[in-house]
C-alpha cells in the first residue's frame, strides 16, 4: 500500500544527509481535540513554540499523522489537504519550514490493515526514504508513536520531554 502525504510547496528541494524533524500532528503541533478537521478549532500546544525554536535551523521538517477520521467518514482528504496546507503556512510565519505532511486515512475497523497507521513504521520509513538523512528525531505524545519509532530505529522524543532535549 502507498504512503500517502501532501506537498505544498513548490520545487521543495530534498538535500540529503540533513537532519530530519519528523512531528506527530494531535498533540505535538495542535492540542488534540480529537479529529480535528477545522481551521477554526485549531490551538497549537504550549510547547510547539519550543520546538521550533530548537529545531528552525539545519533540519527539513515533516509530520506524520493517523488520521482515521477519514476512514471513518468525519472528513475527507480534501478537507485534510486544506487544514494542512493552512497550518503549514501559519507555522511558517512562525519561522518553521514544513516540506511534507504524510498521513494515514486508514482505520482497521473500516478499511483494513495498512502499514503506515502508527504504531506501524510506514510513514517513518517513507519520510527517511525520500529525505536520506544524517540523522532523524520523531516527536509524538502517544506510547504508539515510541512504538513506531522503534520500529524505524529512530530517535524518539516525547512532547513532555522538548524543553529538556538537546539537538
Ligand atoms: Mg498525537
Ligand atoms: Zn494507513
């Protein structure tokens, strides 16, 4: 099954052997509301601001996010390409650079097993395959982002921790 993610800069040039940032979405980026799909009810965390004050220089930036929401019918692709495309520019102004956002529409209730709804590697693994780089740090908040991180073999950084991680 592919690894689906949208992309909405132009000519994002991929430079390997830079370090890269992979982010969980609810919970790391945005307070999880759960299924959020409104650009009205987006809140970014507390800690959001420090992780890109650590991570705004020498790092290409994805996220990596389930979003079932889909498979169960709430929202759709479009609506997710919308959200995502909104906050990529607010965090831009923010003065981070968000070069992907890969995301899982699946649940297995409703479409079937996949291989990139975490606590699967999938969406890891495809980020480190088109980025190449030197080194990778994921950040998420739940224990089935650690699950999927060891499964890439990655570095793993829980939302918690930010403020005490060194880069
Ligand atoms: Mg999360
Ligand atoms: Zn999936």
């Amino acid at each position: 099954m592919d690894i689906l993610s949208f992309e909405f800069k132009k000519n994002t040039s991929i430079t390997p052997n830079t370090n890269l940032l992979i982010l969980d979405r609810d919970g790391v980026i945005n307070v999880n509301i759960g299924y959020l799909h409104k650009i009205e009810d987006l809140i970014f965390t507390d800690e959001f601001p420090n992780i890109i004050d650590k991570f705004k220089v020498g790092w290409d930036v994805c996220v990596a996010t389930n979003q079932s929401g889909i498979a169960r019918g709430m929202y759709t692709k479009h609506d997710l390409a919308e959200l995502s495309k909104y906050m990529e520019e607010k965090i831009s102004l923010m003065g981070l650079d968000i070069s992907r956002w890969y995301y899982c529409p699946h649940h297995p209730d409703f479409t079937g097993k996949c291989s990139c709804r975490k606590p699967e590697p999938g969406m890891l693994l495809q980020a480190i395959e088109d980025f190449k780089p030197k080194r990778t740090v994921f950040i998420g908040d739940k224990n089935t982002d650690l699950l999927a991180a060891e499964k890439a073999e990655i570095e793993y950084v829980d939302i918690k921790d930010v403020s005490l991680f060194t880069v």
